[in-house]
C-alpha cells in the first residue's frame, strides 16, 4: 500500500492530470506535451525532495512551468540557513496531541509561504507529515472546552486562532488551509457548546465553512458559519480585529446569526432562479476595493490594448512588480501580493533579463509562467489561482490563452472571455489580459482589435497608444471615472514606466515652446494668425496656449484688436536669449529634465499646469518617443 504523498509530492499531484498511484510513487499525463498515456513518473526521493521523470524526453523546466512552480518547489521546507529554504521563518505552529505532546509544527515563512515538518528519533526534523496523526490546532484546549461546555469558533488560519484568543475566546484550525478538513477533525468537537465557523472572505473559504460546518453538524454540537461584515475579498477574520473588530461585536453578530442547518443551504436548481425585487432593493451596496487604485478593480477583468511595437509588455511586467511589492504604479496606490504573470510568446531571457533590470529579488511573489499556454490553460490557471490565491494575475496575450479561430465572431469571444470572468470574480484577483488594437486610427473601444464581445465584457480598457513625440496611457472603465491620456516615460536603465503630464499639458507645453520660438525666430511681434501658421498643431491648443503664454506675462502684446490694428504678439526683453525646451533635453535624466511648463526666466515661463489627480505626486515630465526605442527592443510588445 502506497504511503501518503509529502506535502512537496502532494502540491505536485494536484495540478497532475491522471495521477494514479504506481509502485512507490505515482504517474500522470505530462503537462509538457499532449500526453495520452500517463509518462510521468513521480516519486519522493531519500532526500524528501520531489524526483520527476518524463519517459516521452520532456525535461524539468518544462515539466513544471505549466504547473507554476519552479525547481525550488521541488525540495521540502529547510531550516534557515540549509541552503534550501522557503524564506525567513517567521511563525511556529505546534500541533499536540491531547496531553500536550508534540506531533507535527506548521512554519509560516516570509515571503508567504507555508511547511509542515515532524519531530524524528535523532531529534531533529522530517519535514512532511508522514503518517503522523492528524489533529485539529490547539485540541487540550478544544477538549477543555469541551468539559466546561464551551463555544469553540473555527478559522482558516493559525493566524486566526491567535488573534481570538487574544478575545479570550477559544479557537482551532485544521493543518494545510481551506479544503483539508477531514471527518475526524468534527468528532474532536464532539461535546462543546458549539461552533461559529468563520470563513475567509473568498469562495473557497466559504465552501470550506459548509463544509466544516457538515462535519460539526454530524458530531452533534449546533453550528452556526457567520460571514463578518465589511471584509475585503480574501480578508479573514484577523483583518476585521486589525480593523476595529471587538469581542463585544463579535459575540453580538454570533447572537444575530442564524443556526446552520444542512437543509437550509440552497440545492441547485433547474432554469432561472429569480430573485424578487423587494429582496434586490433590500441587499446592501457593494463597495468596489481596487488592486490598483480606481483604475482595476478586485474580483475586475481589463484588457491592456495597443498596436504592436507600442510597450504592451513593458507596462504589464513593470505592473506586475509593482503590485507584488505595494508599490504605487503610474501614482496610483496598489494592493499588495502574489502576482501571476503569464508570457505566452516572449523568450524566457527577455522576461528575466526585464524583472532584473526593473530590480526585481527572489523575495518578490511574483510567479511567471513562460510558454505556449498548454491545450487547458485555463483550467491549470484556476486551480493555480486557488492554490496561490494572487491579487493580480496577466495574461500577455490573450489570444494565445483562449485560443479561438475568430475573433471577430461575436458568439465565439463572448464564451471566450467568459471563464476569464468567471476566474476573477471567483478568485477576487484581477485579471487582465494584453490585446492588440485594430487596423486604422480607430479610438476608444473601437479601436480594440476583434468582436465587441471583448470590450463587452472587461471592467476596464487600457489603451496604450504611440505617437512620434511620446506614448500615451488611458482607460476607459465601467467603476469610476475614465483616465485622461497621459504621457508615458520609459527609464532607459531600469525598464520601468512613470506618469508624465497629460496628453492635453504635454500638447500646450509644446505648442508654448513652439510659439515662443517662431516669436524669436522672426524678430518682430506676430498676429494670432501668423502664428497659427508658422506652429504645428491643433487650432484650439494654439489659440489655449497664447492666452496662457501672456496671461503668466511670457508674451507681451500691443495692439487693439480691431480690423485695422489686430493684436500682436511678441517676446519681453528678457526672453530674448531664453532656451527652449528641446528634445534632446527631454530625454535626459528625468530627475534634472526642466519642465516644458516651468523653463525660462520668470516671465518667459508657461504658467504651472495642474497635476492629475491621483494616489501619488508624479516626479517627471513627459516625455518623448525616443527613450522607448534606445530601450531593450525585443520588449516592447
């Protein structure tokens, strides 16, 4: 009889296909190729490590990248300073047996991540469960509890138990997270008072509480699953103390919930189920929380679009840093955490050699996967989802993931795009996949390449286009106000993007520079229509920009405006010898490129433009096009 899978083996087995025990270890279908007949062998090797073999040639590297998991995975958990370790430890969790004695420890380590290991003879540690017993989190206290006729509440997380006991209240949990309950664990309840299950705020914490409270409810003691209000998705019970959550209002929301009942929960039904509009009109409003601040919504869909060649991957990668760390992005504030990005066609040297240029660390949970998207990607990307919970997952591109014959065909794209929405609004992460706009100069949602479905169907639309000064970022959402074009830059060393001006400032701050040179080019004062015709550019922006030029005193004008004396414009003495601000210029390090809309001596200056509106002060300027293209081409997707 086979033993139990290693914590390691058994991470490895749940993204398996067909796996099946055989001799002391198992087989499965390869991920790496289109396998029919189970040429994976997997066993644990002396070493506690995970030892993968294809017998069709796959090698390693490819054998896991579909999986989402890297060489590292492979190995069990180590002590600091091993040589094989997850991180830093920075958490304990005994589990005893019912006198105390120890059985196995959890290790929570930094970053995120989660080990178990047992005691051995030699006093030291195995570090997988073995066949060591199973037993609930903190069971001498759940069995004095017991005795004293005690409420016992039920949590997702070692974590979560402590902070309740800090209510004075007494807690457990179950080893290895949401879906690992097992029936003993409810007999070990058998005798209290009862059980107030409190999920985490996502789907599958809640279908763990159902079925935590199943097994509760079999044992005897009455049940009772309380979803605490106002929790962010993938919050828990630890987030609503660190929010101002109280023992006195916890014990006043378990008064106020219901008792579990394995009838009350709703059975599937055949057709429509209908809700009445007394019920719709009496739910309270969902406030949307955002991964990167009004821009892309938790639980959202967005699709990053733009012609080829224009910064696609660029600005995805540099997001995708960005929210793994907190970091604001483009101004906005991020939520921390796992990110998972998905490099369908790039080269696997070019995504690494960005991450390292952008200083990205071993220590960032970023989580990439770099390959064709195998024939169920999809299905191999929610389960990832589920396993590593990001807050943030990119799919650059989208085509290469949903894989459609047409997509211009309406029917097809909206079935398409659907398990993308299904997988956000499940999961609470954001998913946003890049895209290419269409031919022509097509704007806003028309100008996305394909059927309407694909537009149809996001929360937001980030638009990237490329001119021959600068590139320009927008959007267009269905939560909140739509992003005005900004200016791109592109940090020639670093790779990454920041927020210049506006489009709209970037224009008038050229068409000023523009004006005050054909002032001085032509040595005498100009008329409005002379110097419509001697400046490029849109009418409007012109005729904003003269008025703004002589209201912040940089022009003089003298005239009075009439048929027979129009006004005219020229420079004050003292910008005579005053530079413009040039290309060159602009493309110099941001930390010490002048402001178009601040260069000169006083009075020879355009007034200050307002900022946009965001989380964040931007540091620099616009900036041009050329920065972009002396960049790492290969990149700019």
């Amino acid at each position: 009889m086979i033993k139990s899978p290693s914590p390691t083996c058994a991470r490895l087995l749940s993204g398996l296909k067909g796996a099946k025990p055989s001799g002391s270890g198992w087989t499965a279908k390869c991920p790496a190729h289109d396998d029919r007949r189970q040429s994976l062998s997997l066993r644990e090797g002396d070493d506690g490590r995970a030892l993968l073999t294809c017998h069709a040639g796959c090698n390693l590297s490819a054998i896991i990248a579909p999986l989402g998991l890297s060489e590292r995975d492979l190995f069990p958990a180590r002590e600091e300073g091993s040589g094989q370790a997850h991180g830093r430890i920075v958490a304990t969790y005994d589990y005893t047996d019912e006198s105390g004695a120890l059985l196995f420890q959890v290790i929570r380590f930094e970053p995120k991540d989660f080990r178990q290991r047992r005691p051995n003879a030699q006093g030291g540690w195995v570090w997988n469960l073995g066949n060591v017993r199973r037993v609930l989190y903190r069971l001498p206290k759940i069995l004095a509890a017991a005795k004293a006729a005690e409420v016992v509440y039920v949590v997702e997380g070692e974590k979560d138990v402590q902070k309740l006991e800090g209510l004075g209240l007494v807690a457990t949990t179950s080893p290895q997270g949401a879906g690992k309950w097992r029936p003993e664990y409810g007999e070990a309840l058998r005798g209290i008072k009862g059980a107030v299950v409190l999920p985490d705020n996502d789907e599958p914490g809640r279908q763990h509480a159902r079925q935590v409270a199943r097994s509760v409810y079999a044992a005897g003691p009455p049940v009772k699953i309380l979803e605490l209000p106002g929790l962010l998705p993938k919050e828990d019970v630890a987030d609503w103390i660190a929010s101002g959550g109280t023992k006195e209002k916890l014990l006043e929301l378990v008064k106020s919930t219901p008792r579990w009942e394995p009838q009350a929960e709703p059975e599937p039904e055949a057709g429509l189920q209908l809700t009445p509009l007394s019920q719709l009109l009496s739910e309270p409003e969902e406030s949307v929380s955002w991964v990167v601040g009004r821009r892309l919504p938790a639980g959202g869909l967005s699709l990053m679009v733009a012609k080829p060649k224009v910064g696609k991957s660029t600005t995805a990668r540099h997001l995708a840093l960005c929210v793994s760390r907190g970091e604001s992005w483009l101004g906005f504030a991020t939520q921390q955490g796992p990110v998972f990005y998905l490099a369908l066609e790039d080269k696997r040297a070019e995504v690494r050699k960005h991450f390292r240029d952008m200083g990205a660390t071993s220590s960032d949970p970023v989580h990439v996967f770099i390959a064709p998207s195998p024939q169920d990607g999809l299905e191999q990307l929610r389960q990832a989802t589920v396993r590593l919970r990001p807050v943030l997952v990119i799919v650059d591109p989208l085509l290469r993931m949903v894989r459609v014959r047409d997509a211009n065909d309406y029917a097809v794209m909206t079935a398409a795009m659907e398990p993308l929405l299904v997988l956000a609004r499940q999961s609470g992460a954001h998913v946003m996949a890049t895209h290419h706009a269409g031919k022509g100069d097509r704007s806003g949602g028309d100008s996305i390449l394909g059927s309407t479905a694909i537009f149809g169907a996001v929360d937001t639309a980030v638009i990237l286009k490329r001119s021959e000064r600068f590139r320009t970022l927008s959007t267009i959402q269905r939560y909140g106000e739509d992003l005005e074009e900004l200016t791109l830059l592109l940090d020639a060393e670093t790779r990454r993007v920041s927020a210049g001006l506006t489009r709209r400032e970037a224009d008038e701050a050229d068409a000023g520079n523009a004006i005050i040179e054909a002032l001085r080019a032509a040595g005498a004062p100009m008329t409005e229509s002379e110097i419509g015709e001697a400046v490029e550019g849109r009418t409007a922006t012109k005729r904003k920009t003269l008025r703004a030029l002589l209201a912040a005193e940089s022009l003089q004008r003298i005239g009075r405006g009439g048929k027979g004396d129009p006004f005219r414009y020229s420079l004050p003495d003292a910008c005579s010898h005053v530079p413009t601000i040039s290309r060159e210029q602009a493309n110099k390090d941001p930390q010490t490129t002048p402001n178009p809309s601040r260069s000169g001596t006083k009075g020879c200056s355009l007034p200050s433009l307002p900022e946009m509106a965001s989380d964040e002060p931007r540091e620099q300027p616009f900036e041009t096009a050329d920065a972009w293209e002396d960049s790492v081409k290969g990149d700019l997707s």
